[in-house]
C-alpha cells in the first residue's frame, strides 16, 4: 500500500470484528511509532498496549463510556515519560510528539488491514489506576485497534483552497 492510499483509507473506527491481532502485524504497528520523529529526538513517547479484556473494559470506562474502546481487541495507551520543554512559542513538545508516533501507528494500521480511533475524552487518573501509569508520566491519547467491522463513511474535507494560503495569510492557494 502507498502512503497516501492509507492516508485516503484511514478513518475512524468505532466498530472493531472480537479477532485478535497477529503478533507480527501489531510489532509492524508498534515500530511504526518507534520510528517517528520526536523534537530533539527525545522519543519521550510510552506505549501501553493493552490486550486483556477486564482492562480494555476499564478504559471504556474511563473513556467516557465509550463502549467501542474496550471491544477493540487492543488499545494502546500513549503517553510522555518527559513534558517538559515546548516549541519557542509555547506549545508542549510532548503533544506533539505522541501525536506525530501516533499517526504513524494510525496509518501503518490502515496498511496492515487494521482501523483506529483518537481517543481524547477520558478521565485520565482512571487510566492511569487501570494500566498502573505512575503519576508524573501523562496519558496523551488512548487508540482503540483491531479489525473495522464497519464501513467507511465518506470522508467530507474543505478544498485546499480553503485551508492552504500562498505566501500571506489570506492569499488564495
């Protein structure tokens, strides 16, 4: 699969088939976000991948409620073991990092056949109680992974021109 045809066919995934995932399928997915780029190549980032059922129900739970997150066969809890330093104008280096390692995952999930889902409503101490996170680490996202049991919706984005400016802001693309 090319990288923009996963870019094309990732979505959000709220309906995962009870399957597990191959061992070398899910190694391919993990390396993916070993291999993202971080700033000052810190690779603050910490994954979680959590697989048993009683815990994959707790973070449902804590996400809100959000059934589909414990059905998924696995759900990976990202978070940052550093949070400290941020872009010169004040931006945490840590969010961003995870979220580039996890798009990485995201995408390399799509061309491995598997679909995800960003999760970022949740109560992050009863995250942290069901995966034993310790409290200075923070939980950044939770993405639910498995095989989609859903179907696609079709995808509706702005036009470039719409988003994408030449050289000053407000200069048509």
């Amino acid at each position: 699969m090319q990288v923009m045809d996963a870019i094309r066919g990732r979505y959000s995934v709220r309906k995962y088939e009870s399957r597990g995932i191959e061992a070398d399928k899910l190694l391919r997915v993990l390396e993916a976000a070993r291999l993202a780029p971080s700033a000052g190549n810190r690779q603050e980032w910490r994954f979680v991948v959590v697989r048993d059922e009683a815990r994959r129900l707790a973070l449902a739970k804590a996400a809100n409620g959000q059934a589909f997150v414990g059905e998924a066969p696995v759900v990976i809890v990202a978070c940052a073991a550093d949070t400290e330093g941020s872009t010169l104008s004040g931006v945490p280096l840590f969010a961003i990092d995870v979220a580039i390692a996890l798009e990485h995952i995201a995408l390399q999930a799509t061309s491995e056949g598997l679909g995800t889902c960003w999760i970022g409503a949740f109560d992050e101490a009863k995250v942290k109680e069901a995966v034993g996170i310790p409290e200075d680490v923070r939980v950044v996202e939770l993405m639910p992974l498995g095989y989609p049991a859903d179907t696609p919706r079709a995808k509706q984005r702005k036009a470039l021109n719409e988003i994408v400016m030449d050289e000053l802001w407000g200069t048509a693309w």
